[in-house]
C-alpha cells in the first residue's frame, strides 16, 4: 500500500498537529464515519472513509462508524449491512483492542431526548404549531430577515407539555415541530430557528414502534459527537453553514452541565466531484429502479458494491484517494486520475494471460493433426520469480478477428495473404488464404508455420517480422463469457444544468461477447484478477464466475481511450 500522502500535510493534519501541541485532547484523535442507512456507498464515500479512517490511524486514534438512523421511512437493514462490508472491504476498522466503535444514533435517542427537553427548560427550544408552509414562508430570504413564529414565546411549562405529549404520540405528523429559539434575523439561514424535532409515525428498523418523533440530523450529529467524545468530526463542505448551529447546541448544553469542554470540533472538507459519474442516491436509484443498469452492483455503477464487482481494488482507491488530497475548496477530479491509479495499482499484482474477445478461426495447414507442444510464458514480465505459465498450440487456434485483413490497409503488419507474423510465445506463421461463407464474410484462415522459429529456440531470431499476434489453441481453449465495461455516461458532467443526466447515458458502456481464454483460467476463483494481454485489467465476476464456467469483467483499459472527448451521437 502506497503511503506517499500519508505524511503529506494538509489543513485537517494541521489543525490535529496543533490540538497534540497544545494538549487540548491529550494526544487523542477519534473521528467518525456517520452513513445514513438509506442507500448503498458509493464513491463520494470512498474519500470520506478514507479521510476519517485514514486520519484515524496515522495518529493511532480510532474511527467510529455510526449509522445516522433517524429518517425510519428510508432506512433498512439491508444498507446497515452493506455499509459494515464495504468499510471493512476498503481496508479499515472500527474495533480497538478494548472495544468495537460500532454505534447508531437510535442508541442514543432518549439522551438526544433529553437534551432537547434541557433546551426547552433552559428556554433555547420551543414547539412550533405552523404549518410547514407557513414555516416556509415567515423564514426569510437570503436577504431578508426571517419572522417570528406566533409560538415563539410560549412559556416553558406549555413547550414541555406539548413535546412530552409529541413523545406520547397524542399528535398527528407535521401537527409540531420543536425548534431551537436562536435568531430569526440571522444572516446564516440555518440559525433562523432550525427544527430539530418532528412528529413521524413510522416503524423504525431497529426501534419498531417505540418512538414517534424523531431528531434532525442536524440537532442529531452534534450531540452523538459529544456522546462518543470525538474529538475531530470531519464532513464535507456542504456542512460548513451547519457549523454555527452545531457548536450552538453543544455550547448550550455544555452550559447545562451534559458535555464537558472541549466539545467536538466540526471540520470541513471538499467532497469528491468525480467527472463521468454522478453521486446523488436519488438519480442513482433511479438507473436501478428504471433498470438502466442492472443492479446496485452493476460494475457500471459508482457505488462501492459496483466497483467491487467491477474488479476495482480496495487499494486502488485508496491509492486514488491519497493521490487527491484532502483540499478546502470543492473542485472537478477526473475520472482518469481514479482509472491510472487502478492500473498503477494493479499492473504489478496482476498475472498475466491470453483472451482471444472476437474469435476467429486460424488453420496451421502444415502443423501435424493431433500434435500439440507445450508454450511458456511468464506469469508477470517483471518478476520472473513469479514463474512461468505453460500452454499448448496445436494445428487450430483462436486469433482476433481484427487481427486479420484480406485487403491490408497501410501500415497494417499482422495477418494478410502473403505476410508472415509470430505467434506470440510460439511460431512464425505466413498467411496463404482465407475462407469465406456465401455472405464473404471470413470464417478461417490458413497458414504455414516454420518449424525453426518457435519463440526462444536457436534460429529463432533469423525471422524478422513487424506483426505479433496472441491467440489460443482451439481444442485446448476455455469458453468464457466477457463483458466490456466503460464508462457508464458520454458527458463528464452528466447532471449539470438543466440537462437530462439519461441522455448522457453510454449506449456502449457494457457489451458481453464470448471469449476464449488459456486453458489455466478454467478454474479462476471469483474476484481474481487478472491481465488479458493486450485487452487490460479482468477480473472473474464475484458472483456468476464459477470454476469451469468462467465469466471476467473487465476493470479498466492498458490506456486510457478517452483522452479525446466522444464525438456527439455516442462512442468513442
């Protein structure tokens, strides 16, 4: 694992530095990675795991995943499950030797409970009857103040009486809502007296029926941070006009004697706005639910069950998120930094192989029927400690199609009648004809081979050609399914402005064609990785990759093929 940004400064690391100089935490260093359990991960979540995890480690302090369950009407526990696999597939955890960090904020809804009911006797919340339309329009415009609620000054026994009786579930939803009482003519919008208590009667996943009002995420996160003593609580920039609010609350209850200072510091920094892709859970579930692709984990898709089915590395991304920094100021990444850091990552891990994707057939006339000879090959070009692999050629092999031209454009060097080629790793071989069914399409071709010019024999180099061809004996040849992953969108910003993010759809952004692969790939694990010679990055898919039936995806491309924007109309 590359750790060549885990010594690189940046703000978050400054601001950490300073905290140990001083003293303030005691050298202590707890973040948290706090998902909402309503949807899959997906990239964006990547980077915020890393940083917090990441931040965590380097000063041997530990990382909290909380799960923010306080919306009951998106949650389930089947995000809960997925989010706990795709941390611990990325690297990282949340257990110390003393203790498992392993929380929800439905743990600690009677404390956020009682901290509501302190803000209400210390006369810092009340309960609000407008409706929410009337709440929308007395709040106010960016630059015009906000106006008071005509509830704003009840007294302290009627707010308590009515948020118990919110509690006891007496009301229907949206009846009130318990706000804090801070300013209405704020210039930060988000202090105008934000709700932090609403009214829903909802089945929570982990709760059931036992409760009815549920906190804002935004009263919620504050008071967890204080609850688990964290020290450091790192989100993106989207939360930056929150932080007023969150050093507020806890301010007034550590006034109240429920927190001890320091209380956590909220710290913010870029999300990841990656080109090509899109983040928002809404639009992602839409291409699910519309089945523009075919699952959470179609390897197309950004989310973190789709890149790991895509054959993405865990240490590909974080290799891609330490190679992007951590940076105050939002910015655009583009998708050929994460590509070039799935390479770099897996080039030297990679084995090596032979896959013929559009096969067709080539005829050694003068190679005896029946005969076979074994071939070698490295494992991996660079570690030729890593060994050799062994495969047989025989009179029939698969080729590519595209690697022969009956009518040879210039500059053209591999198969066309009268031109010789090596086989790569085994024999020169001259083309002398070609067959074709009624339609003049090629079905086969034929050729000679030289008996003294198999690949590292004596004699060998006497043939100078300019073609070099792999290809895979077609007895001995394993069927496999592959599919072609690219990009899933055309438009590096595919939900910019006013545009439809579906019509930026990549029409060839999967294509499944069957292969043949060398015969040492029939039994290849799921989620093994591997380079197709010539074709990129595979990987057997994890879930329909079986030994004997294998199908690969492949990850990623040797170059990158979009360096030149597509031409309008789709392709490349």
């Amino acid at each position: 694992m590359s750790t060549e940004l885990n010594a690189a400064s940046n703000f978050i690391r400054n601001i950490i530095d300073e905290d140990n100089r001083s003293g303030k935490w005691g050298q202590r260093v707890e973040t948290r990675f706090p998902p909402e359990p309503n949807g899959y991960l997906h990239i964006g979540h990547a980077k915020a795991i890393c940083v917090n995890f990441g931040m965590a480690r380097d000063y041997d302090g530990v990382c909290h995943l909380r799960f923010d369950d306080t919306n009951p009407e998106k949650e389930e526990t089947e995000y809960v499950d997925s989010i706990i696999e795709m941390v611990k597939w990325l690297g990282f955890s949340y257990q110390t030797p003393q203790k498992e960090h392993l929380y929800f904020a439905s743990d600690y809804f009677d404390k956020l409970y009682q901290g509501a009911e302190i803000l209400i006797q210390r006369g810092k919340a009340y309960v609000d009857s407008q409706s929410a339309d009337d709440m929308r329009a007395n709040r106010g415009t960016l630059t015009e103040p906000g106006k008071d609620s005509p509830f704003r000054n009840r007294s302290v026994e009627e707010n308590l009486d009515l948020f118990r009786r919110m509690r006891a579930g007496e009301f229907a939803d949206g009846t009130h809502v318990l706000r804090a009482k801070i300013d209405m003519a704020s210039p930060n919008i988000n202090l105008r007296d934000p709700a932090i208590y609403r009214i829903r009667h909802a089945h929570h996943h982990r709760t059931g029926d036992a409760w009815c009002i549920y906190p804002m995420y935004t009263y919620a996160h504050p008071l967890e941070d204080a609850i688990e003593n964290i020290t450091h609580s790192l989100c993106t920039l989207e939360f930056e006009d929150q932080r007023p609010f969150y050093d507020w609350v806890l301010g007034e209850l550590a006034d109240a004697g429920m927190f001890t200072r320091p209380t956590p510091q909220q710290i913010e920094f870029a999300r990841l706005q990656l080109t090509y892709a899109i983040t928002s859970k809404r639009k992602l579930r839409q291409l699910v639910d519309e089945k523009h692709v075919d699952g959470w984990d179609d390897p197309r898709m950004p989310t973190l069950v789709g890149l790991r089915r895509r054959g993405f590395s865990p240490e590909s991304l974080q290799l891609f998120c330490e190679r992007i920094g951590v940076a105050k100021s939002a910015s655009w990444i583009d998708m050929s930094i994460l590509e070039q850091a799935l390479r770099d990552d897996l080039d030297p891990k990679a084995p090596r192989a032979t896959a013929v994707l559009d096969p067709l057939k080539l005829i050694i006339d003068n190679y005896t029927e029946g005969k076979q000879e074994d071939c070698q090959a490295p494992v991996h070009p660079h570690f030729p400690e890593r060994g050799m692999r062994t495969f047989p050629i025989s009179r029939e092999l698969w080729i590519e199609r595209e690697d022969f031209q009956a009518e040879p454009v210039k500059g053209f060097f591999r198969l066309f009648p009268g031109n010789k080629v090596r086989l790569r790793y085994g024999y020169v071989v001259e083309c002398t004809s070609f067959d074709t069914d009624a339609n003049g399409n090629v079905t086969a071709v034929h050729c000679n081979y030289f008996e003294d010019s198999r690949s590292g024999t004596p004699g060998a180099d006497n043939y100078k050609v300019k073609g070099n061809i792999h290809w895979v004996s077609a007895p001995h040849a394993v069927a496999a399914e592959v599919r072609i992953y690219d990009r899933l969108f055309l438009d590096p910003n595919p939900d910019a402005g006013d545009k439809n993010f579906l019509d930026t759809i990549n029409p060839n952004a999967k294509r499944v064609t069957q292969a043949f692969v060398e015969p040492g790939l029939m039994h290849v694990a799921p989620e093994d990785r591997v380079q197709f010679e010539r074709h990129g990055y595979f990987v057997a898919d994890r879930h329909d990759s079986v030994p004997g039936k294998p199908v690969f995806n492949r990850i990623v491309s040797l170059k990158d093929s979009w360096a030149v924007k597509p031409a309008k109309g789709g392709g490349k």
